[in-house]
C-alpha cells in the first residue's frame, strides 16, 4: 500500500524568501537565535564525550562557533536559504529531505552529532526529518535541537484574531506541544530522549516592533495557501486590539516557548532500562512511612 505523503502545511518558497529578507536586512539582535545558541551550547558542555563529525543545521549562522566553542571536529553547517551561505553554511536543504541534501551522504550513519536550531518548526514531514537525524546518526550519536514551540506568540495570535473580526486568516504557523514532540522522538528511534521546554517574554509597546524583530530573524508567514486581503484598515484594528491588552506602561507581554530536544543513536553499549516487574521492592512498600523507633 502506498503511503499518502504529508500535507505541505509550508510553502519553502516562502520560508526561503523570508529568511533572505532577514540577511539582506541590515545586521541586528537576533535575540532568539542568541537564546537558541545559549541553551544547546550549556546542554552540551554537560556532554564529556569527544565529537570528530558534526552536522548543524539552521539559520543561527555565527551562533554555531558559540556552540561548539572549543571543540576541535569536522563540522558541516547546513541552511535552508541561499542568500545566508554567506553567513557559513555549506549547503542549502530542505530539513524534511535532509539525507539528500547533505554533501556526498546517502542514507548512512555519517555523523556522532547533529545540533539543529530553528528549523523543525517549519517542515512540512516533522516525523520524516526526526527519522532522517536518527539515521545520519551513528550509534551512540548524539542530537540536540531548539524549535519554537505551542504557546509562542499568543499575544501577537490573539490580537490578530480579535483584528480579523469575522474572516478567520491563517497568520502564525501551527506550534508543537511538548508532549507530542517527545512522542515523536520515541517513533522516531531516539534511544534515551529527552525534551523539556524554557521561555523568554519581551514586553512591546505595538505590534510593529514585534513583527520587526521577527523579520530582521527571517521568521513570518510562511504557510502555504493563497492570501487574503484583509483590508485597508486591518493595521488600525489590529493596534486596538494590541493596545486593549496592554498593562499600565503601554506595553504588552509577548512569550516565546523554546522545545529542547535531545537523543541518542541506538548502540549496545548504552544503558538499558529495568525490564518491567522486575523489581524487588515495591513502590507501595517505599512510600510508606517510615516508623519512628524511641
């Protein structure tokens, strides 16, 4: 039976389009790729272990160096936009075929860690690309990952529905859930995977300093679809809408939710779990009050 391949929830052109905008735009804080980069760089200096073959994957173009500072490997940086090769990547994909865009791989265990920022948000096949890491691993490899995950931008999401007022257009792409992605590495073949989740909120006085930032870091609608026109006077109902939520200083809070992603290539070596009822004492038995002994 021939499987149905996934919707194309995103247009890459656009995606692509956007992300140039952003390096063609004149340099600035690129805060949530800095974020990104601070928290996969402190979640690897927790790693001891010696890594020769790197892959990075995503548009944190000289965040990377702040990764893998002082680690002395091969690494291959790869982005999903021409105009940031620039920026050091090596190759242009799409992270949901990722394997056929790597430089001279086919589907081989080529690299002991894969560090992917910003990208797993955005691709139309999010299982197939968690499945293209894990085999590009080698065993006992190592992925780590920071995607934007459920609950970012639910300021700029609520306003935007108040301003569509009847006509319901889709702004701000769908968002993961923690739990749903920590599934997804399980079916995907991560041995020991881990996710969790951290936070920033920016405090805005209008929307337009919002949606600045996010262009000057090459994220907007990317979705695919056609474009509605929502009239003339949408950015006038959208700044009541912004403004009916704003606190005493004028300004609204604006949240960002990270995903922090880690996993394992399968190995024989890696520290298996005890199999089940094997136990010797009971969980029952443990919780029970200890009794004072006078």
């Amino acid at each position: 039976m021939n499987s149905v391949p996934p919707p194309d929830i995103f247009d890459y052109r656009r995606l692509s389009a956007l992300r140039a905008r952003a390096a063609s735009r004149a340099a600035s804080d690129r805060f949530l790729w800095r974020h990104m980069a601070d928290e996969l760089s402190e979640r690897l200096a927790d790693v001891s272990r010696n890594f020769d073959d790197i892959l990075v994957v995503g548009p944190i173009g000289n965040f990377a160096q702040l990764i893998l500072a002082n680690r002395r490997a091969n690494v291959t940086h790869l982005h999903l936009s021409a105009q940031t090769v620039s920026e050091g990547a090596d190759n242009i994909i799409a992270e949901d075929r990722l394997i056929a865009s790597v430089p001279g791989q086919t589907d081989s265990k080529a690299y002991d860690l894969i560090v992917s920022a910003g990208t797993l948000d955005s691709v139309n096949d999010l299982p197939g690309a968690l499945i293209q890491y894990r085999r590009l691993l080698r065993p006992d490899g190592l992925l780590l990952a920071s995607l934007f995950g459920g609950g970012s931008l639910s300021a700029l999401r609520a306003a935007m529905i108040k301003a569509d007022e009847n006509r319901i257009s889709p702004h701000i792409h769908p968002q993961i859930e923690l739990r749903n992605m920590a599934d997804l590495l399980v079916r995907a073949g991560f041995a020991l995977p881990v996710a969790d989740i951290d936070r920033i909120d920016i405090r805005y006085r209008d929307w337009r300093s919002l949606v600045g930032d996010l262009r000057d870091m090459g994220l907007g609608n990317g979705l695919s679809g056609a474009r509605h026109y929502l009239g003339k006077d949408y950015p006038a109902r959208l700044s009541a809408a912004w403004d009916a939520k704003a606190g005493p200083d004028g300004k609204v809070t604006e949240t960002f939710r990270f995903l922090q992603l880690s996993g394992w290539g399968p190995s024989p070596t890696q520290p298996k779990p005890a199999a089940r009822g094997s136990g010797s004492v009971s969980l029952a038995a443990a919780l029970q009050p200890r009794k004072r002994s006078d």
